[in-house]
C-alpha cells in the first residue's frame, strides 16, 4: 500500500507488502477498504494486491475531480465494470454514445415532477403488499428482512417501470434473479484480474439470472410496444422514445436501460432498507422518534404521497442511513490518459476506486462518523458539509437518476410498515456488509412482526 498526500506536490510512494493488506481485504473487504481510507486520513493510497494495484480515492477534494471536475478522463471501463456489462449492457450504466442516449431519454422520467406524478400508484402498490405481512404477525413466524424489503420494493418498482404490463409470477422472477446477480459476482469482483476464459464460483448462477431477466423482458418490451399509448409508466415512454437518428430504439437497448434503472430503483432501495432494522434496534431513541412521527402523520394509514414531505426525521433517519449503508459501496473507474490526484500521478490505464462507503467514514468530515446519528441532517447543519463528503447516489454527469424516486419510495414504504406493525430483530448481529454490486448483509436479517395497537402507538 502506497499513500500520496492530499495536496502539494508530486511525490513517489512507498510500498507495504501484499501480505499486511491482503488478509483484511480476504476476510472484510468492505470495511478493510473503508478503515484504510481513514488511516490515510483521504490521502490517496494504492493498494497493492499482488496482480492488482487500484488507486483508492476517499477525500471529496479528490472524489469531486474524478465524478465532476475532470469526469471525462476517468471512465466506467475496465475489469471491474466488465461483470456488470453482462447483464447491464450498454445503457445508462455504459459510457459513450448509449450512455449519452439513455440519459437523454431517461432523464425527464426521473424528476421530481415525473415521481410525483407516479407516487399514488406507488403508494396503494406498496400498501397492498404489505398488507400480506399480516399472516406473519397472525403467525409469529419471522421474515428474512433482505427478502421483503425486495419484495415490497419490487412491486412498487415494477409499476413504475411496467404499469400493468408484466403479471405478478413473471415480475417476481426479476428480484431473486437480479439479487442472484448482485452476489454471484462477488469473486469477479474480488478478483478482476482472472480471464474469463476460466470459470470462477458464480459464473453459472450469473448468467442463469441473466437469461431469466431475458426471458422475462423480451416479451413485455414487444407487448408495450405494440401498444405504448400515454401511458407514464417508463418501458411505454422508452416504446416512444426516438434516438437521435429519428429511429425507434432496438429491443436491446430498451432493455438494457429497463435493467439499469430496474437495479438503481430496486435492488439498491432494498438492499438500503434492509439495514434500517438492525439499526433502528440498536437505536431504539432513534426508533422512538421515528415511531412517534408516523404515528403522528400517518395514524393508522396507509401512507400517501401527502404525508411525505412531512416526514421529516423520516428522511434524515434515510439520509444517515444512506451514509453509513450506500448500496452503490463502490464506483470504479479507468484512468483514460495519465493524471495527478492528490500530489500522486496515475497512469493511464490505472484503475482508480472512489468508496462511499470510504468516504463517509472520514473523521475529517463526520463527527463520530462510525456512529449513526440522524440529527446530522438536522438543516442547520447540511451547508457546513463538502459536498462530496456525501455522495450516495454519486455525482457529476453520472450521478444516479433514481434519488428522486427512492425520497418518495423508501418513506411510503417505512411509513406504511411502521404505521402498522413494530418490527423487531430477532437474529443476533453484528451484521457485516458483503462485497456484492449493492452493500448487503452477509448475514440474515430475521424480523418478528408485531402489529400495533393505534391510538396508544404501541405493541399489541
């Protein structure tokens, strides 16, 4: 490992062997990356893992010139992003001409407006679903938390993205395929050097979800647009959508963009989500407070889109938890021409990581940064903060289209299941982040449901 300073002059780096860094990137990588960051206290450090060097960049002066400042140079190509075309494709996740495409298409389908003008549906969607948690409070059986927030999140999702083109059995084959993806490229990930003409645990499972995401698009991609319409939802808006030549987009493209957003909007919300429950437990101040104000807002429900914006701890409890649990844990990208970052030169060609995760740990820019506090986003605080000190959707040109979405999303969904029941957790933690596309536990999560009495807001 080799640390470069955060600013001044150009200087050379000195090495640490393999062996002090590659144990803790074996057994932890998530968190080994994150304590290394702060170590380095945001200086750029290269990693030394024998074959792969990655620079990793922490500080928001740093992170700001590779997402913003000089974006252009610093590209998602590479062994790290090569796993992911081959189920992403070239989209709004690419780079180049299919990025700029689908940014222009996609863009007017993610603004607060759009949302707001899908919300209500998203609404009775996630209300309807989470009416069904009532057999396992009825049951006492527990829930697998990663599970159903998936499940609740999907549903919701799928209307945005299909309306009422895709039946439920065939939109719940995208979740667990989606997720089967997510976590079978763990060891590609780990290891981005190793050829692909060899075969590597989660290869298999990854393109058997692959084809099953194929299997299920394909077919709703030429039902929407045999008959696109007015519809709001997004596959008939791409159905109408034209590229620059004038043309319709290919069947491929339109599914490549529907899988991109498919994983921003609902892996990724899900995977977030499900971290809240052991948080709230071990916080149970925080809990209380946010218990309070939906009972207070919501009542008995369900949850509108009225209530969101005065759901205001709601969203601060959402923002610190996006801190501590981005999903999106990790942006790698490919140096293009040779640069300076930080006082250090990277080649070009050099794989540079940019870590929410990372950077939201840094002692410099966050009080007790291990410790989740939801009053940090308190608005008296916020203009204090860098801002690339925060920066769980990304930033620059490729910042992600679905923060919109997911203000209105995750608050409907918390709202509606706490307006109703007090979920607990019932296995024990501590619960550790596993290095898949999207920031999960490796271990389950179980919740026992337990319904509320309303009126006196507490457990029946």
């Amino acid at each position: 490992m080799s640390i470069g300073s955060a600013t001044g002059a150009v200087r050379r780096s000195t090495t640490i062997p393999v062996h002090r860094v590659l144990p803790r990137f074996v057994k932890d990588p998530v968190n080994a990356l994150a304590e290394v960051g702060r170590q380095a206290e945001g200086r750029v450090v290269r990693l030394d893992l024998g074959l792969f060097r990655p620079y990793l960049v922490t500080h928001p002066d740093h992170v700001q010139q590779v997402l913003k400042t000089n974006w252009t140079n610093y590209r998602r190509e590479g062994m790290f992003w090569r796993p992911l075309r081959r189920m992403l494709g070239a989209s709004i996740l690419g780079e180049g001409t299919p990025w700029e495409s689908s940014r222009k298409i996609l863009q007017p389908l993610f603004t607060r407006r759009y949302v707001a003008s899908l919300a209500e549906d998203m609404a009775t969607t996630i209300d309807l679903r989470i009416r069904e948690l009532d057999a396992f409070a009825r049951s006492g059986r527990p829930v697998d938390a990663a599970e159903e927030m998936a499940g609740i999140v999907n549903q919701a999702v799928i209307k945005v993205l299909f309306g009422d083109r895709i039946s439920r059995e065939d939109g719940e084959r995208l979740a667990p395929a989606y997720d089967a993806a997510a976590t079978s490229i763990n060891f590609r990930l780990l290891m981005p050097f190793m050829p692909y003409s060899v075969r590597v645990p989660g290869d298999r499972a990854f393109m058997k979800a692959v084809q099953t995401v194929d299997d299920v698009l394909f077919p709703v991609i030429r039902k929407a647009r045999a008959d696109s319409g007015d519809s709001l939802d997004v596959i008939s808006a791409l159905c109408r959508a034209r590229g620059e030549d004038g043309a319709e987009l290919a069947d491929r493209q339109i599914r490549d963009d529907l899988v991109s957003v498919y994983g921003a909007a609902s892996e990724s919300t899900a995977m977030t989500l499900t971290w809240l429950w052991p948080l709230l437990d071990a916080h149970p101040e925080v809990a209380a407070r946010l218990y309070d104000e939906i009972d207070r807002v919501v009542g008995a429900g369900p949850a509108t889109p009225e209530h969101v914006p005065q759901l205001r701890y709601t969203r601060m409890v959402l923002q610190e938890l996006l801190r501590l649990y981005p999903a999106g844990w990790l942006f790698p990208r490919m140096a293009m021409e040779p640069a300076e970052i930080g006082g250090v030169r990277v080649k070009a060609g050099s794989q540079v990581l940019i870590s929410p995760y990372a950077t939201h740990r840094l002692d410099e820019f966050w009080e007790r940064p291990l410790e989740f506090d939801p009053e940090r986003f308190a608005s008296e605080g916020q203009e204090r903060r860098h801002k690339y000190s925060y920066f769980p959707f990304g930033g620059g040109p490729h910042q992600c289209l679905g923060q919109h979405l997911f203000y209105v999303e995750a608050p409907l969904l918390v709202a509606a299941i706490l307006s109703r029941f007090r979920p607990a957790v019932v296995t024990p933690g501590p619960f550790t982040p596993s290095p898949a596309a999207s920031l999960r536990p490796k271990e389950k999560i179980e919740l026992s449901i337990v319904p509320i009495r309303h009126g006196r807001g507490e457990a029946a």
